[in-house]
C-alpha cells in the first residue's frame, strides 16, 4: 500500500472529519505505520450533524480515542476578524472562507500532539489542492519536530470504490456511498462546494449547489434593515445587542442567507498551479465586510485608504498560499490594526433579493464635513487657492506639452 519506505510511528494525530477518506486513514496508519491513531476534530462552526457522533464513528475506525475542540470564537475572533481588517478578498471574490480555517485548525491540532506526546501529524488533504501546503507549513512554523503524513500522496489507493472496499474488508462501518457528486467544505464563515456540474464552466450551478442561502429570485419581497456597530474594525453590537465575534456572524448569516445573500460562482487560481471552479455562501461575512468599507469610506484618508486596499491584495494572498504562521503575516497585521483604530462607527444595510445596500452611516472619526463640501458660502475654503493648486498638479503635464511644442519648432 505504500509507494516508498515508510518510518514507525508510536503515535499520530489526524486531522478528522468523519468522512470516507479520514474514516480510511485510520486504520490504514495503524496497518503500514504500527501506530496507535488519535483523531482530531475541530469545531469551526460546521454543521451540528457534521459532529453528531462523530467520537464513535472515530473509535469504530480503530482510532484509540477522538478528541474534539471548541474553536469557534477563537477562529472567528482571532482569524476571520482579523482577515477583514485588511479587507483581503482572494482575486476579487473569494473571501478565504476555507483557507483561514486552516491555521486556526492546524494550531490546536498541533497542540493536541504535543499534549498527546505523538511524534508525527496525519492530514486527508489531496496532492492536488491547497490544503496540503496551508497544514503542512503550519506544522513547520509551529513544531518542527513533527512528521507529517499525507497518505493520498503516499498510498496507490486512487477512487472511492478503492476506500469503500478498504474499509468494507475490514468490516470498518462508513456511511458514505459510491455516489458523492459535491466535495463540500463548512465552517460558520461560508460553504464551499465543488465537483457535480460545477467541473464543466459552461455549465450553471443548479440548486443542488446552494445549500445555506435562497436563491435571490426567492428571497422576500420586503427588504430587512439591520444596524451594525464597529469598534476598531471589529463588529461588536448588532441592531444594538451586544455579541461575541461568533454570535454575529451567526446572527448575520441567518438573516443574509434567508435573502440570498452572499453566493458567488468562481474559477481561481489554486497555489499548487491549476485552477479549480467553486461556489462559495458567505452571508453574514458579505455583509460585514460591506459594513467595515462604508466606515472606511467616512474616516480613511484617501492615501491610507489606497494603501489599505494594496494591503488587502497582499494578505489574502498570504491567507490563500497558508503563510499565517510567518513574520510578515504579524507585520501586515499590524499595518491592519493601526488603520483600524479609527474605524469605530456605525452602519444600517438592506439586504434585499442577494443585495447589500448601505443606507445609513455615521463615524466618530468621520472626514466628511459638510463646511468644506457645501456649494454655499463658507469660512475653510477660499475657492480661488484651487487655481494655484491645479496649475502645481498639473506642472508635469505642461512641461512636457511645452518640450513637444519646442521640438516641433
């Protein structure tokens, strides 16, 4: 079963999620690496069934036990929030709702083996996708020390029918079939969803895609209002209660999924150099982060906003390509939380048929003063400084045109 040399292992600790490959990495480490196996799963804030006995279904695989950790706040508090800081969003649409899950995830899997004195990490990640490099350099940057396994590039193993008949050899119960038309990722920031009609470009995503938000011709006809209150780029009240990071994204997902908000259908571009189509529902995340731009717009200078939006580009790349762990992630962090300071406010949206439309917005540290834009009379600005301001900006412009005309003498 192993395309090379394999090492012994006392233990390991595998990143698990409960489905068919994770069900049959577990026992195939015990069989080729003599390993006892614990099992991790992380609680990012999927689907509660997701979850639903998922310890027993570990042990049934031969895992000696399976631990699982409530990361919600910590993810959506020190990873989600943080990312929309920066604005980052990955070519223009995805906002990273699968890849910032990723450091969170490896981190306290990392922890765990520490804890568990495992001598190696074991992850489901294909040698096709970005998963791989996203844990793996996690592992690296936190404990380099630990191996890690990754069987889909080390067993022969290559279908579905391949795993099922593994584990059915072996009398290993797996509730998966033969027939799985949608490779699909869940955490309380988005789904992804992949595979289906979706492997042909031409082809729309059917309703079977979208799994969490309405379709926008659906929707109700009446639109929904809500307040959204900021401090220092942070959401922390919304219609004016208090709540944690991960109750308002809960809250704001239900209510951006019941009038479709937040789907798009991408093509990008994965890190390991292919591109992959996908369909992402990030609902309440769409609409915080149209909340944290409308503040951004009242109290950002134009060349600090411009210098954000370059930032923005730069992070979600580092997200993307698994970079958290790393000292310029801290550096741009840093840029991010000083230009937040200021981003304190608040922000009325109407969500309406799978739109976001900002209504109402006032900030503290607003820019916008009405004396210095107002047609009427007033005491800041004397309109005749423009004329010296203009001929200084355009002093380039008319020196080259004055050249062009003496050449042409």
């Amino acid at each position: 079963m192993l395309k090379h040399e394999k090492k012994q292992y006392k233990k390991v600790v595998l990143a698990y999620s409960g489905g068919l490959d994770t069900s049959t990495i577990v026992p195939w480490l015990k069989e080729n690496y003599g390993c006892e196996v614990v099992c991790f799963v992380a609680d990012v804030g999927q689907e509660r069934e997701d979850l639903d006995g998922i310890e027993d279904k570990a042990k049934a695989s031969g895992a000696t036990k399976c631990i699982v950790k409530d990361l919600r706040e910590e993810f959506v508090r020190d990873y989600v929030y943080e990312t929309f800081k920066t604005g980052a969003i990955y070519e223009g649409d995805y906002m990273l709702g699968t890849a910032i899950a990723r450091p969170v995830i490896a981190k306290a899997m990392v922890a765990c083996a520490l804890e568990e004195g495992a001598d190696a990490i074991a992850h489901g990640a294909t040698g096709k996708g970005n998963d791989q490099v996203r844990f793996e350099s996690a592992v690296a940057a936190l404990a380099p020390q630990l191996d890690v396994i990754a069987p889909w590039r080390i067993w022969d193993m290559q279908s579905r029918e391949e795993l099922l008949a593994y584990l059915n050899e072996r009398n290993i119960p797996c509730k998966t079939t033969l027939k799985k038309i949608y490779s699909r990722d869940a955490n309380v920031l988005h789904i992804s969803t992949e595979g289906g009609e979706l492997e042909n470009t031409w082809n729309p995503a059917s309703e079977n895609v979208w799994v969490w938000t309405t379709d926008p011709l659906k929707a109700p006809d009446t639109p929904e209002t809500v307040e959204i209150t900021v401090e220092k780029g942070v959401v922390t009240k919304i219609n004016g209660k208090d709540m944690t990071p991960f109750e308002s994204i809960s809250f704001l997902n239900e209510i951006g999924a019941r009038h479709g908000v937040g789907r798009v259908d991408i093509t990008e571009n994965r890190l390991v150099g292919m591109k992959s189509r996908g369909c992402y529902e990030t609902p309440g995340g769409t609409i915080i982060y149209k909340a944290l731009r409308a503040i951004e717009q009242l109290v950002l200078d134009k060349n600090t906003r411009l210098y954000r939006e370059h930032l923005a580009i730069d992070f979600a790349q580092l997200v993307y390509d698994g970079r958290w762990f790393t000292r310029l992630r801290e550096i741009m962090m840093a840029a991010a939380d000083e230009i937040a300071k200021d981003v304190n406010g608040k922000v009325v949206v109407r969500l309406y048929k799978g739109n976001i439309d900002v209504i109402q917005k006032d900030s503290p540290n607003s820019l916008f003063n009405f004396d210095f834009v107002t047609f009427g009379a007033d005491q800041v600005y004397d309109q005749k400084d423009a004329e010296g301001f203009i001929r200084l900006y355009s002093l380039p412009s008319r020196i080259r045109a004055l050249n062009e005309q003496q050449r042409k003498q």
